[in-house]
C-alpha cells in the first residue's frame, strides 16, 4: 500500500478544517498539508444539514471566520449563504486544491519511535484502503454523528400511515403543502424549521416535552450595514464582531450571576411577542436557568409570528404512541398528523468515530483530560477544534488553530518533534461541558474531561482563551517537548490495520 507523508493532516473540510487550512497557509507557511474529507464536498454540517429553513444560530459576525469579512445584509445566515462563504474561504485561499474527498478516516496510530501518525482510511464506494503519514494530527471533524441522530424509541412508530422526516436526512422529494405536520422537538432545528413549513403546510405543530428558551433577533443588523456602508470592510467587521462578542459574555455573565433576573427578560420578551392571552407559562418556561442550556434564536420573531398567524402553534406534553393518522399523548390528546419531523436531537461523537491508538495502544478519549480544550492528555501531536457552547463555534476555533500553529512554529525552533500534555495528578475532573441538554448528557462518557484549573479548564470566555491561546507561553511546563527516540521508518499500525 502506497503512502503519503505530510507535515499536517487535517480532518473535516467543514467550517473548521477550512479556517485550520488557513491558519496553516499564513502562520506555518513552510509546513505541507493534507485535508481529509469523509463526504463529496465542501462545507461539512453546513452542507449536510439541508432541512427547511437551516440557518445559523449566531450571527456571521461571530460565525465567520476572523480574517474574511462577512459581507452579506443578514447576520442571521441562512445555510447556503454559509456554505457559499466557506467554500469561497477555501477557493479564495487555494485551501480547496489541498482536500481529498471521499477519504473516510477510520484509525490513527501514533509512533513515538518516529513522532508521526500513521492515519488509515477509505476511499471511494468501494471502500479502498488508503494511509497516510504525518507529524501532527489536526482533528477538525466536530463532535456530531453524521451517520445517525439521536430519536427516542416511540411506540407504535410502525403503524403511522404518514411520512417521517430526520432533519439530518431531509427527503429532496418531500412535499408537505397543504399537510398536517407535527414537529417533534423544541430545540435549534425545531424552532427553524416550524415556522418554515409553515408557510406551505396546512398547519404546523410543535411538539415538546419541555420549554426551551427562545429569543428574537433582527436577521439583518442595521448597525453593521451601516458600518459595511461607511467604512473598510475588515473594519466594520472587526468592530461589529467584538461588539457582538463583548454583548454575549455580558450576557451569559449576566445569566450566571442573576439568574432569575434575565429569565424574567426573556420571557416577557416572548410575551411582548405574544400577547397576554397566550400560555407563556406552559409553552415557552425552561424549569433550568438560561444558558444551562443553549438559547434558540429565532430571526425577526419568524417563530411567534407563525403562531400568531394560526399557522403554527405549541403543544407541551409527553408521547404516548403513534397511531396510524398521528400521535396519541399522555394527556389523552391526539394529533393528527400527514408527516411527522423528528427534530429530537443529535448524538454526538468524538473524532468523527475514528479510533486511536498511541504506540500499539487504543486510547479511550472518554477517559482523557482536555488540554486548553483542544489537545488530549498523553496524547502527542493531535489537536482538535471545538467551539464554544454559549458563542459562536468559530471564535474558539480560530484561536485553536493559532495555537496550533504557535506550537508547530516552536516545536521547529527548539528543533521538539513531539508535543505531549501531561495530566498532573492533583488535576480533579469535571464533565467537559457543563449543560444539561440532553444530547450532551447522553454523550458524557464518550466526551474527553476537563480539569478543575488551567490549562485544564474549560472557560468558554473568549477574551480569557485570547489571551491563553495568542499572547500566553506555549511551553508552559504542562505541554511537554521531546524528540523521538529513533529516527527509524514510521513504525507498523497495529495489526488490526495491517489486515486491511
């Protein structure tokens, strides 16, 4: 089997393995790279994701990316605008003529002999083995299942007579006018796609079992058109980017500290939507704190303007069966429904399933230590980006992938081929995410743990990681720097690989 060495390997061509080529390019532009890219194309969720209505949950300002200006009115995004954005990123850039489709990553092994990975894939439909070789392993594939959701066993789901839709799935030929459509779920899709389907179907429902918190915004911001209009445009962008970052640490802050105070705002601003008449109390409470969970944003108040309008409207209550004509609840109440959506949730996944091993030995990254919350206990040379829960996904990849770099860029100076966090032992663990949504419940063994003090912790503070990840020391005495013990060939992957 042929194989093909790089400098950096880079996983996912979606938001993240874009910005990572980037980086890479202006930062490290002596290091050769490779983007391995499971799908067809470009744009990662934002191309898989193609159900009604798909748009951000945050504005472009923060979404995108630091070093493109986001030039187009919205700053709430609808999905193909955002995948247009990231494919011009790469094309612009010449990252596009660096990405391998069609390449599934399925193992990584690592030699400390030779300080680099061994990454094993496959290619194509016909599943052709493939490896590659490299010295640092960028992990940008995210923490979503793309091969599967998350949908709660319902009984009786095989006797519905009507059609059911996974919004990670979406039928290209379903056509729902004039339906009864029942969505199942109060979260970020839910709340997308009801009032989308609104506007063809007879009626649209959505059926939860709990409130979640939803809040309005403007789809354009009328401040950053102006700036767009009147100045450079990396100007206006940089300024309306840390006004919106600035406005959302205060207000997450706010939500930490005084609780009951922001929750009272935000749902007197659903009952300003609304009216007094409506049941805020029983549709549109959360029994958690705001930003226990994520918020839902809801551009130009699209969401309550369908239920003002009659074409949708909430049901709160439990499931009991489906029927053959819908959904019978535990109230005793039955809804009727042609198509049911099935916006219940995602499940997540660390590393795009890929299983790791580090010289011969398969590594749980459940039972790992996050570092800086991008690199992994006992773990040499492997990163991976994340985002943030309670801003934009692109904030904290963008300063990963400058550590990153920053540490490439050190390990060439001090003439150090291997970079390894140690996890100290009087470090305790925490989850690594603190929210009680149910998808990040589900996932708590699978998700790595963060430490209970730097650079362990998780802050989810942009301003703080700024000034961890860009201006703080990368030998820090936890990552430690080392040369491999012999300069052999790339030892053999283990010989569960080596029966493909």
């Amino acid at each position: 089997m042929a194989v093909e060495h790089f400098d950096v390997v880079i996983v996912g061509a979606g938001l993240s393995g874009i910005g990572a080529g980037y980086h890479l390019k202006k930062n490290c532009p002596g290091k050769n790279y490779v983007i391995l890219e499971g799908r067809d194309a470009i744009g990662g969720t934002w191309d898989l994701f193609r159900y009604p209505g798909i748009r951000s949950d945050s504005d472009m300002y923060t979404l995108g990316y630091s070093f493109k200006p986001w030039e187009e009115a919205k700053a709430i995004a609808d999905g193909p605008s955002i995948r247009k954005y990231v494919r011009e990123t790469a094309a612009d850039n010449g990252i596009d003529k660096n990405i391998r489709f069609n390449t599934l990553v399925k193992r990584a092994s690592w030699s400390s002999e030779t300080a680099t990975w061994t990454v094993d894939v496959e290619q194509g439909a016909q599943k052709a083995p493939a490896r590659f070789t490299c010295n640092f392993l960028f992990m940008a594939s995210g923490y979503y299942d793309y091969n599967t959701g998350y949908v709660p066993e319902f009984a009786g789901v095989e006797s519905f007579t009507g059609k059911i839709a996974y919004p990670q799935f979406w039928p290209e030929d379903l056509d729902y006018t004039g339906k009864k459509v029942v969505v199942i779920g109060s979260g970020a899709t839910a709340v997308t796609v009801v009032p989308e389907m609104a506007k063809r179907a007879a009626h649209v429902t959505m059926l939860q079992r709990s409130p979640t918190y939803v809040v309005s915004r403007p789809a354009e911001d009328a401040f950053a058109n102006w700036l767009r209009r009147n100045l450079p445009a990396k100007l206006a962008y940089g300024i309306t980017r840390w006004r919106n970052v600035l406005f959302g640490m205060y207000f997450f802050n706010m939500a930490r500290k005084k609780p009951e105070q922001v929750k009272k705002y935000l749902i007197n601003m659903v009952r300003q939507e609304l009216g007094p008449d409506y049941d805020v109390n029983t549709h549109f409470t959360p029994h958690y704190n705001p930003w226990d969970q994520r918020l839902c944003l809801v551009p130009d108040a699209d969401l309550f303007e369908a239920i003002r309008s009659g074409s949708a409207s909430v049901v709160t209550d439990h499931i009991e069966c489906f029927t053959s004509r819908g959904l019978k609840l535990k109230s005793g109440k039955e809804l009727e429904a042609d198509v049911v959506v099935m916006a219940t949730g995602l499940k997540l996944i660390m590393l795009g399933g890929m299983e790791v091993f580090v010289d011969g030995e398969k590594k749980d990254m459940g039972q790992t230590m996050s570092y800086k919350g991008m690199m992994y206990s006992d773990v040499p040379n492997m990163a991976s980006a994340f985002g943030y829960t309670n801003a934009s996904w692109t904030l904290k990849c963008d300063l990963t992938c400058e550590y990153v770099c920053r540490i490439l860029n050190h390990m060439d100076r001090t003439g150090a081929k291997i970079a390894v966090p140690h996890r100290d032992a009087s470090v305790e663990e925490a989850p690594w995410l603190d929210f009680s949504s149910g998808y990040v419940q589900r996932a708590r063994d699978v998700l790595p743990k963060q430490g209970s003090k730097a650079p362990w912790k998780l802050y989810q503070n942009y301003a703080l990681d700024m000034m961890t990840l860009r201006y703080g020391k990368v030998d820090d005495g936890t990552l430690e720097f080392t040369s491999p013990r012999s300069t052999a060939n790339p030892a053999p992957a283990p010989e569960a690989m080596a029966a493909e």
